[in-house]
C-alpha cells in the first residue's frame, strides 16, 4: 500500500515539475519578446497563479513520498 503511496506521490510531483518549467519558459519568451512594462506585468499576473499552484502539487507529491518512506 505504502509502495502505491510514494510512486503516486512522485507521479505529482513531477506534474508539478513540469508546471514550474512551463512557468519559466512562459516567462522567459516574455522577456526574449522585450514587451513593455504593461504586457509584461499581464503576462507574470497571468503566470503567477501557475507557478502558486504548481508549487503546491510539488509540495503534496513530496510530502507523499516521504510519508509513503516512513511509513513503510
């Protein structure tokens, strides 16, 4: 049970991951494109929420694993 628990955990934890490159690379194309303060600070407001909750898959599928670890 505990072996389903960490593999699940990390199945998370890399959507997480990839949530956060996808952030870095939204915000890197933006400062590649030189957009004015205006449309830069739409595009990082609008990436903002991506990266909060890509973060906290992250967090969750970590603490699974290391719960799964301890606990089996």
């Amino acid at each position: 049970m505990f072996e389903v628990m960490i593999w699940v955990g990390a199945g998370i934890s890399v959507i997480g991951l990839a949530g956060i490159f996808w952030c870095i690379f939204r915000v890197a194309r933006a400062r590649r494109a030189k957009l004015e303060d205006d449309a830069m600070r739409a595009v990082l407001q609008s990436v903002i929420p991506m990266n909060m909750g890509a973060l906290f898959l992250s967090i969750t599928g970590l603490m699974l694993v290391v719960a799964g670890v301890i606990l089996g």
